[in-house]
C-alpha cells in the first residue's frame, strides 16, 4: 500500500510485485491494473484472503494510509 497516493484512488488496494511485473489488486485479490504470473497471482489472491479473513489486516493498513499514518507491516504466508 502507497499512502503517497491513498487520496487519488476511492477503492482500496495494494501493490503485487513479482520481478518485472507489478499489479494493483483489490482487498479481495482481484487484479485491478497491471498483470502477475498466473501461480503468483493465485498465491497473492490466497494470501490477501487469509488476511480478510484472519485479521483484516488489509483493510487496517488502507485506514491508516488514508489518514497520512504509517501502515504496519504484514507477514506473508509461511
């Protein structure tokens, strides 16, 4: 999540990068912009789902980008 640019976009999301190529996904893991290998793309999907539905860490951190506050760090999936 870039809290640089939180208040030019409405719709929660985040950045996915995998060597040259990057993607915006949704909270849900959807790609919105951008393109990610297909086993990386299930993987971001996978582990954007277990954080909704664990913690709700996502949505936690776009609250806080969008109030200009530092955004936590969110362990991946071991």
């Amino acid at each position: 999540m870039n809290r640089k640019d939180s208040d030019q976009h409405s719709a929660p999301y985040y950045h996915a990068f995998y060597g040259e190529q990057d993607a915006y996904l949704g909270l849900d893991g959807e790609i919105i912009l951008g393109s990610l290998p297909k086993k990386q793309s299930a993987f971001v999907r996978a582990w954007a789902m277990l954080r909704l539905l664990n913690e709700d860490d996502l949505t936690a951190n776009w609250s806080l980008a969008v109030n200009g506050e530092e955004i936590l760090r969110i362990e991946p999936i071991k």
